[in-house]
C-alpha cells in the first residue's frame, strides 16, 4: 500500500525469471573448459537444502575472478589446462563441500513425495493446533498431533523417513 501512489499509472517494460537448479552436487557439470567457466546457479551451485544460491554465486564468480587474474598475470593464456585452478579452489572451497555434505538428499526428497504433500501438511495441522486458544492442555494437543501423523504415515514409515533424512544429512 505505501508504494502503490509512487508506482500508479506505471507500465511495466521488462519481467525477468528463471527456474533455479536443485540436482544438487550430482548435477554440477565440467565448470571450466577453453576460455570459460561456469559460476552461480548456471553451474548448478544451489544448496536446496539451505535455500542458499547468491553466496554461492558470489563466491563462485569471486573463485573464477582470481583464477582469470592469476593465469594473466602468469602470461598463460586462458585455455583448458590454465583454467583447471577455478576447479581446484571449487573443491577446497565451501561450495563444493557443502555441496558434497548434502549430495544425497535431492534423491532423497525426489523418491517420497510424502516429503512435499504429507509433512508440510501435517506441520501446519500441528503448528495450528498447538497456538491455537482453545483452553486444551498442550499434552492433549500433542498426542493428538502424534496420532495424525500416525494416521497419515504409519510409525514404521515416519522412522524410515527419519532415517532416510539422517542419512543424507551426514
């Protein structure tokens, strides 16, 4: 409301948006080649898991930076060969590790969707059961939040989810 006088008979000349990557560390492709690099999420570097994409560009635009400066100030050139250290600062840097710590967990999420349709919906029911002022003592409330889970996924199926994200979370 504060910005719609200031904005009021303005035409919008240009939309911009893209699709950002989530394939996580299996989906970075060869970052570097003859006269290039790949950096930011055209590379595939967005951690989904932290919902972390700009610093990771900004690191990665830094690293390919410092590797162009580098092999001009050696007289290299730019090929292949002289562009190889943007791939070795990726993989000491935390780009590449964190990347690396979370490499499971697109597999994870893409093989139970219960992860996108059962859970968000059963946290919701929760959070607003457990806020709501309706005189019922959070003791009530929690075991008949426990029971929804349980009546939606058994309690072998919420273990095994756990566990799957446990997993991928090491």
């Amino acid at each position: 409301p504060a910005i719609a006088p200031m904005i009021a008979g303005g035409e919008m000349k240009e939309y911009c948006a893209h699709l950002i990557p989530e394939g996580g560390f299996f989906a970075v492709p060869q970052v570097h080649g003859d006269g290039w690099m790949i950096v930011g999420d055209s590379g595939g570097f967005v951690n989904a898991v932290h919902r972390e994409g700009s610093n990771l560009a900004m690191t990665t635009g830094r690293l390919a930076a410092e590797t162009v400066i580098a092999a001009k100030a050696a007289g290299k050139g730019f090929d292949k060969a002289a562009l190889k250290s943007y791939k070795d600062a990726l993989d000491e840097s935390f780009v590449m590790k964190d990347l690396h710590k979370y490499r499971d967990m697109p597999g994870v999420f893409h093989k139970n969707n219960q992860f996108f349709t059962t859970y968000p919906e059963l946290v919701n029911r929760a959070a607003k059961t457990m806020i709501t002022v309706d005189g019922i003592d959070k003791k009530t409330k929690e075991r008949e939040i426990f029971g929804e889970f349980r009546a939606k996924r058994s309690l072998f199926g919420l273990m095994g989810d756990a566990f799957k994200l446990w997993r991928a979370f090491r």
